[in-house]
C-alpha cells in the first residue's frame, strides 16, 4: 500500500497538527486505514479488517455507484441552492417519499449537528417557547446548542454544565433503567416522567419547545424504546405547545431492515414533527437534512429570515443522496439488513447461553447491542471486559467498539452489506474471547454447570413479533459468573 | 442541455419541498444552472452567465484536478478521522505552513458555520469567560449561537433578539461610520470603541471571551478595517482575557492577491488567536477548519470532552483541500487576483468619474464593493437603484449581487480565475446600465457638467500602497447628481 508517510510520522504530524480532543480509535495503538472495500478495511500493510462499527459507509466503503455519481456531477456542476436545480427537488421528492405524507418539508444541511441545531430553530421559532427536554445519557451533536443538549457530553463537563432551559428524563432503558422488563407499561411509565418534567417547567414558568431523541439512542447505550412510547410523549409535548424531534442521524436509513426509519418502529400511528438525518445519507460525503411538516416551515418562514446553507443541498451532495437511496433499494440492503441482523442475534443467543457475561442483547436489523455484566442478576456493567474483547478483536483484525453511559454495551452498526459470514466470524471470536476470558479467571466452570432451564427465551420484551426487535431475553437466569478477580483493570480505556 | 424537469416544474417542486427559508436568487425569476466552467454558468437553455459572485468555486467551476483529487480517494477510502491517515496530516501541515507560525492547530470540520461555533467553543473554553464581541451587520453563520453574534441576522428578529452576552461594535467603516476617512487615526477610534464595550461590560460583572470579526467584513458591505485597527482590538480584548478570533470564511484562501489571508492586509504585527475558513476551501465540497494556537488547544482538549466530527477532516475532504491549494500556486491565482482585481478598480474609478451614482470604490485583490449613493455628500444608499441594476445585469446574463445594511453595494467576489475581459465586460455593462439610468431620469448633464477638479484621486484611504488597497476615494465631490425621482421603488427586491 502506497503510504506518503510511515505510521509514526503520520502520529507525529498529527500530535502536531491536530487538536489533542480529536481522539483516534485505539488510542494505545491507533489503526493507519488506507483503502476500504464494502464492509472491509485494509491497513498500511494489506491487513483486512471487517468493519463492524462503521455506519456512515452505509452502502459500502468505495461504493463504485457513489463516486460515479459524485465524478458524474462533479464535472458539471457543484454550486448553492440560490439557484434552481433538478436534483435538489427530485432528491427531496425522494426522500420525503420514504416518510409519513406531513413529513414533506426538507433543508438540506451538511452534518447530523447542523441539521438537530436547525430543528431546535425550527421548534422554537414555530413554538414560540425555548426550553428542551432531552434523554439521559442522548448525544444530539458538537455544536454548542447541542452539547446543551446531550447529557453524554455536558455531564462530564460538571453540575453547573445543564442549562435551566434543558430537561432530563431518564432513558427509556429497560434492561437497566427504573422501569424494566418486569413493568407492565414501562413505555407508559417513561412518558409519564417526561410529563412530570413538562409540568414541572410549568410550575418555574419555563415553556417547552420540543421533546428531542434518537429513534433509537446509540452512545446511550443501543436503547429500543419500549412501545407506545413515543406516542405519549408526542402527546404531551404537543399540548404543552412543543414538538416533537425524532434524531435518525445514527439509525436511520433502512438500518432496522423492515422500516427506513426507526421511529417507525413505534408503529404507524407515531409521526414527529421534525426528523433530522445524516451520517449514512451519503455514504461519507458530508451531508445531512431535516425534514418538517408544512407547518412548521412556514413558521419559520414567517420571520422572513433567509435560511442560508452555503453547501447544504448542492448539486454533487444531491446527485450521492439520490445514488444512496438508490442503492439501499437495488441491492436490498434493507432485506440484508433483516436477514443478517437476525442470524447475529440467533448467534449472540447462542453464545448468552454459553457464557454468562452476555448480560442482555438487544437490536433491530443491523444495530444490535450486547450489554456485557459482571454479574447477570445485579446487571453489573463489565467495563473494562468490554474494553478489554474489543481490543483483543482488534487485534483479530475485527473492528467493534464499546459505548453506553457505562462503555459496556458492544455496539454494531456496520455498512449495511454486512453479511452472515461476516456476523459467523466476529460471534465466534467473541466466543474464543469469552472462552478465554473465562478460563483465565476460573469462571469456564460455572457457566457450563448452568441449569438447562435458563435457556434463551427472547420473547420477554419486543414491540411486536414482526418488528424482529430482540431484547432484554433471560433476565431471569442467576449468575454463577463472577469476574471480582479477572486481571483487566477497570480504567477507562479509549477505544 | 438534458434536464428532468422543466424550469416549472422545478419551481413547482421546490414550492412544496424545500423550505420557505431557503430563498433563490432573483425570486421574480430564478436562475436554472445546469452546468459551470471557470467563471461561467449556463442555464438550461444554454445561455452562459458571467460569475462575479461565487467566493466558493474559488478556483473555478467544475476544475478538473479537484474532481480528479476527489475520484481518486473516494475510490481507496472515504472516512472518518478516528484512524490515523496521511492525507489529514498532510492537509494540516500545508494548510498551517500558510499562517503564522503560532497558528499551528488544525479541527477540521464540515461548514464555516461549524467553524465559527467551535472557534467560540474554544475561545470560551480557554479564557473561561462568556461573551463575545462582535462587529455591526456581521454575519457569522446559521446555527444557533451564531445567529447570536451576527446583527446582520439577530436585528432583523426585534429588538428582544440580542442577548445579553453579546457586545455589538461598530462596524470599521471609514465611508458610512462613525469616523471617516477625515478622521486622522480611524483605527485607533474604532478600537476604543471596542475597548469601551469591554470596560462596560467588566462594570456588569460580564467577561469577555472573544471578539470575532472577519478580516474584511463581506455582508456587512465589504468593508476593509482600517489600518491598526486589528491590533489594537486584539490588545484591548486580550488584556481583558479575551481572544481573538478572525473568520476568513468568505475571504481567506488568498482572494486578496498578495496575502494568502486578508487579516495580514493588518500588517506582519497582526496575528489571531484563532482563524476560521470555510467557503472556498474545496471549491464547493463541504468542508471547513479551525486552526489556533497549541495553548487554546491544549486548554480546550484538557476537559478530556472528546471532539469527534464525523465527516470533518476525512481523507476525500483533505485529498480536495490539498488539491484546490495546489491550484492556487500552479495557476498563480493569488497573482491573476492581484492583476485583475487592480484593473476593474481601475475600470470603476473611470466608472465613477462618469457617474455620481457611484459614491465609493473599496477592494482589494477580487474582493471589490462598488458602494451606490443617491447622494455623494450626503451618501445616502442608492438601495432601489443597486437593486435594479443587479436585475438588469441578470438580462445581460452576468451574475452580481449587492449586500451591506442598506443592500447598497455591489459586491464582486468572483471565482479566482476572473479575466480581465470579464472585469472589462462587466463594467462595460455597468456603465450603460448607469448611462441609461441617468439618460431615463434626466440626471446625465449633471454628470457631463461635473468639474475637471473633481477627478479621482484614490490615495484618500489606503492601508499602505503596497496592499493594493483601494478604499474611499474622492470623498470630498461635491455631487450634482440627484435621484430622487427615478422609477425604481425602494422597496428592498431579493436578489
């Protein structure tokens, strides 16, 4: 591979050069990446990786497709939307096909942060009110109204980070948040806390202006909100006078398989008011949009402040955008994304009834998590293990990563062409890890002495069985694992 | 030329998809461009526009080696900077050994808008202090804390719209402001003014963070501060433990000919703290920086927060961003904007000895605002007047536009490759727009009566000969010119 610097020059530039927050994977021993093929990258010396983490090369690393069609606009024009152009409208023609019929208004920005701060514009201006009620543990964006806004980055910044304007409620998390499994409505009881913080605001005179959430939260920890949850909450937020944002940056685009966007998973009945896309919109190309009812847009309109985007929505992004979808729907990727996503998680199963670290799996299509504990009943985050199977995978040439408000949760959320070869090779090496793991600290023991009763039994908790949502399965089982003494430390290790 | 729809058909789309926000150029009848090359656009019809506008295709339209550049890395890898790659090292290296040499951190990200946003979060972060200081009519960008510091934006929203952290100085204008071209150190003025903003604030307990203006002001009415002024200002706010932040956004990248940025048009003396780029940086591809010093980016990287910025810095972004400097200095684009720009200023200070309608000439390189007066002693803003020829112009298929608070000021910007037999062409049509103009209301004898004693004499305002700078001249005309009763309605018309 043709490299214009070795590895430690370009560590040495980069030292240099870039600012020390921008964190490389791997910090220890950082991955040199020069080419990448579908869901295959290969290092300075020819090593293949399989990408499992990667979800904006959503169609593929290299799509032929793309560039083609990126070079194709690229030779004729690339210039603002001041102008008028085909594939701006037919792009948006396009995508606003694939969302409920109210969902008709895009703005084509460049990035998952331009396009959540442009929804809180949209909401406040149409709602007239400023304050926001956000997930625990959500991650919206790096600009500054959005740092406001995820609990994951300001919590780190101190008590004094949260904004009077900006609300909590808890994460819709029911393998470990306050209502679980074992609740008869944990969706009903979720929304009901965000209704107590809507009336809460009332009573400080504070106004809410929109209700905001991954369809499905991924730095949260991959969290499926249980049914009927986002119906509530609209609900409520609307007759307090907000609205309601559904963040698909992460999750959507076919990923879940059956639907092209997360939210509906809720069901048909749940539309939001704004969705904000981005990361696989175009395959890498620095793109992303927001799309609203009529309504809102000429709310915002109303001012008669222009809305300005100097690349947002321009020739060469919308002729990629066009391409992605066109992919997503040629080659199946959403069927893919079923078949795959489900053999990984029959094969995840399989290996929760092996080794009793695997704490909880949970995942639609392709974005699964694997909640690792150090102890099944207590749900004890195994931190430092996951840390610890993700960089020995690494070292496997397999490319996972490990989030969540604990870093516990191995998350995948790999380009969509993943295919079951590929879902065989990591489980298995997660097995041989876990196996490993096990025999290391004396544990192996327990985990084959386990009753033959305990077996997977993933009908616990799913929005439907048609959704093939796979969540919270044997809850129940006790532990006869215990990882007191294994020899990672519990330090956070960046990955 | 092929299209996919008809020009209705087109505008019947985005009526129903597109934001109301989002306005095109020239509403009553907008442009349909099809394709670009160099300094010219052409419609569907074929017809081909002159480009006096578009700072973004800085090198030109649709150059080849910058699609070259970009089909070349799509096709090995497009991805994200959490893997170390020679292309973003490369990239920070080139684009640093441009500046100063203290400017030696790069965060790459996707917009000028993120730019500046993040220039804020850093500033904040490293003097621990809250507010910023911003110039009048200043536009910085469209997210949310953005809108804050741009009066261009914010006034137009009432006058609730300006937040209480936020510090509004007057604008450097030595043609319409505070104080002139008469006054002896109009820098030296302007920068006390900012001092007394901070003095103010430290009397309400507020601390100052930043003060961020761009290096020469573009919406604000290209304006070009006076000399001194830089400096000053940067004493001033750094004394109160502030920053200084210069957005090069619209025009850095060496569009003032001999500079490679425009703050150094302030002289060697002058460095900022930190500098934003953006529009023409891949010649229309979305992306962006923020380069500072190793002592803001160490002070904002030790609150262990994390910056990811998920397409910023990606190998497609640098491989295009080294690419479009190499452009530069092949095609000795900075030397043709030096030549160039120096011929139309020449063309238009003939222009003006002409027509009274002209009232002022500042530029420098191809940066030039041609400031319309109804007015030459009273230079009140021909607003109607600029508006009507910039729709006139349109006819004659040359594309200019006019900003500044009184929407006044013809405004060239063009792509670098500018000839000039386009400045000759444009200016050409100018002065039988203005001949015409005058002919239609009766104004022309005014003009032929003028004095011979009245000729330009352009050395009223200058930085120092050597920049090239043209600013200001023959303020002291009396004018004989009189307006008043044209046809055109001063109701602002949205180009």
């Amino acid at each position: 591979m043709c490299e214009a610097y070795s590895k430690e020059k370009t560590i040495e530039m980069r030292k240099k050069h870039i600012g020390p927050s921008c964190k490389v994977f791997f910090a220890k021993d950082p991955i040199k990446i020069v080419c990448a093929k579908g869901q295959y990258m290969f290092d300075e010396k020819g090593e293949k990786y399989l990408d499992c983490i990667n979800n904006v090369a959503h169609v593929g690393h290299s799509h032929p497709e793309v560039t083609k069609a990126a070079v194709k606009q690229m030779e004729l024009l690339n210039t603002n939307s001041r102008f008028l152009h085909d594939n701006l409208v037919q792009y948006a023609e396009r995508l606003t096909a694939t969302l409920p019929e109210r969902l008709s208004v895009c703005y084509f920005v460049n990035s998952g942060s331009e396009a959540n701060d442009l929804a809180l514009r949209l909401a406040r201006q149409y709602s007239g009110h400023n304050d926001v009620i956000t997930l625990d543990h959500a991650y919206h964006g790096h600009v500054t109204s959005l740092i406001d806004i995820s609990p994951y980055k300001f919590q780190q910044l101190g008590k004094e980070a949260k904004k009077e304007y900006i609300h909590v409620a808890p994460s819709p998390d029911t393998y470990r948040g306050k209502y679980r499994e074992d609740h008869p409505d944990p969706g009903a009881a979720y929304a009901e806390e965000v209704n107590d913080l809507i009336r809460e605001a009332h009573q400080n005179n504070r106004q809410i202006a929109a209700f905001i959430a991954e369809s499905m939260q991924s730095c949260g920890g991959q969290i499926i909100p249980p049914p009927g949850y986002f119906q509530k909450v609209a609900e409520y937020v609307r007759n307090a006078g907000g609205v309601f944002i559904a963040d698909e940056v992460q999750v959507g685009f076919g990923r879940v398989g059956e639907h092209f966007w997360s939210f509906q998973l809720q069901g048909e009945d749940f539309v939001p008011d704004i969705v904000t896309m981005g990361k696989p919109i175009g395959n890498g190309h620095p793109m992303s949009c927001v799309v609203t009812t009529k309504e809102i847009a000429e709310a915002f309109g109303a001012t008669g402040l222009e809305y300005f985007n100097t690349f947002g929505g321009n020739p060469v992004s919308c002729a990629i955008g066009l391409t992605v979808l066109d992919i997503i729907e040629k080659e199946d990727l959403r069927g893919n994304a079923t078949r795959v996503g489900n053999y990984l998680v029959e094969l995840l199963q399989e290996q929760k009834d092996k080794h009793q670290m695997i704490g909880d799996i949970r995942g639609v299509g392709l974005f699964v998590g694997v909640d690792l504990v150090k102890d099944r009943q207590l749900r004890t985050p195994a931190t430092a293990e996951a840390q610890h199977i993700i960089y020995k995978l690494k070292e496997k040439r397999i490319l996972l990563s490990a989030d969540g408000p604990h870093r516990n949760v191995l998350k995948f959320k790999p380009p969509m062409c993943f295919s079951k070869e590929d879902a065989k090779m990591v489980v298995d090496a997660i097995d041989e890890l876990l196996t490993a793991f096990e025999e290391g600290t004396g544990t192996k023991r327990a985990a084959v002495n386990e009753q033959p009763g305990s077996k997977r039994k993933d009908t616990g908790h799913t929005h439907d069985s048609s959704n093939n949502v796979h969540s919270n399965a044997c809850r129940t089982q006790k532990s006869g694992f215990r990882s007191k003494n294994h020899s990672v430390s519990n330090k956070r290790i960046r990955t």
